[in-house]
C-alpha cells in the first residue's frame, strides 16, 4: 500500500468524480483508476463503485476515509513539530 494511493484515494472520495479529482491532482484518470485499482486490491476491498454521475464510497470505503482524515491530520501535526523543532521553536525538556 503506497501513501500516494491513500493520498489519491482521498481526493477522488472529497470529488465522487475520477474525471475532477484526476484534474485536481493532475493526472490522467486512467493514472487515477490505476492507483485506486491498486489500492483496492492491497486491500482486498472494493472502495467505490462506479455510477452514472460519478462514484459512491462502499462501506469499506467510507471507513478508509475516516481513517485517511485522521491520518492526514496526524501526518500534518508531525510536519508542524519538525518544523518548529528545526526553527528552534521547540525544544526539549529535561
């Protein structure tokens, strides 16, 4: 499983279009379809279905993107400590 796939993932489910979230991401949607079937076979779920208007997140789906929201906020606040840390901004306490 690639963090760039869940990161894929997670645009096409904001969008519930492949067409809009492969524009935003600037990929093809072929590129985007490749990624979401990758990701979907990692982990054995299906994660979307395709419709009409666009897609719809299954059960498995929306669960992941739960997760992924959780994980993009975690990843954010380590970023932010990094960055104090280098800037000195934090530091350490003994």
């Amino acid at each position: 499983m690639e963090l760039r796939d869940i990161e894929y993932f997670a645009v096409v489910a904001e969008h519930r279009n492949l067409g809009r979230a492969a524009e935003a991401l600037g990929l093809s949607p072929t590129a985007l379809s490749k990624s979401l079937r990758r990701l979907e076979k990692s982990l054995q779920a299906k994660l979307v279905t395709r419709t009409p208007k666009g897609v719809e997140l299954t059960t498995e789906g929306d669960a992941l993107l739960a997760r992924v929201r959780g994980l993009r906020l975690s990843l954010h606040d380590v970023a932010r400590e990094v960055s104090d840390l280098a800037q000195g901004r934090l530091g350490r306490l003994r």
